[in-house]
C-alpha cells in the first residue's frame, strides 16, 4: 500500500490587485484560480491559532501543502476535494511557510 503524502486538492480564487492605467483611470485586477495539492485535517479537539490581530480562534481544519506552496492571503476563499468531491471550504483564518511545508488553517 502507497501513501499519499497529499492526497487531497486546494483550489483557490486570487484575485490580484487594482492598477492605474497611463491616463491614471483604475483598472480593476483579474481573478485567478490556482490548485495546490495538499492534505486536510479537521480539527477535531477545538485547538485553537491566532490570528493577525491577536484575536484567538478555534479552526475548523489546517492543511499540509508542499514547502514551495503559494501563499495565500488572510481571508482568501478556498476550496478541497478528494476524488472529485468537496470535503472542505472557507477562508484562510492564517498561512504559514515553513522549512519543509507549507500550512494554513480554515
């Protein structure tokens, strides 16, 4: 039997930022969907992170992504499927780059 180190997908909308064109009007910026490979987690114990403000949450689930993971944004809709089908979404309360993975927490 092969483990999957991640075995689910992360789909998310990036929507870049807004741009001034040559006769200074606002452009507004394009939404792109990204798909990361990562596993899920729930949080099944009411563990608790803190946020950016220092407010602290229960997390719903935290997700294991590959160390060269894009970041994404506090408050970035995501969604994760495992063949096909839906097994999680929300927002990313938090994101952090480590040495040999990336996570964030929903």
């Amino acid at each position: 039997m092969v483990i999957i180190q991640y075995p689910h997908k992360l789909m998310a909308n990036i929507v870049t930022g807004s741009i001034q064109d040559t006769n200074g009007n606002p452009v507004p910026g394009a939404t792109e969907t990204i798909e990361l490979t990562c596993r899920a987690e729930p949080n099944g114990s009411g563990r608790m992170i803190q946020l950016a403000n220092g407010q602290n949450i229960v997390y719903n689930w935290i997700v294991y992504m590959p160390k060269g993971a894009a970041v994404l944004a506090d408050g970035a809709k995501v969604s994760i499927t495992q063949d096909g089908r839906q097994i999680a979404k929300g927002q990313v309360l938090r994101f952090s780059k480590g040495q040999l993975d990336a996570r964030l927490w929903l």
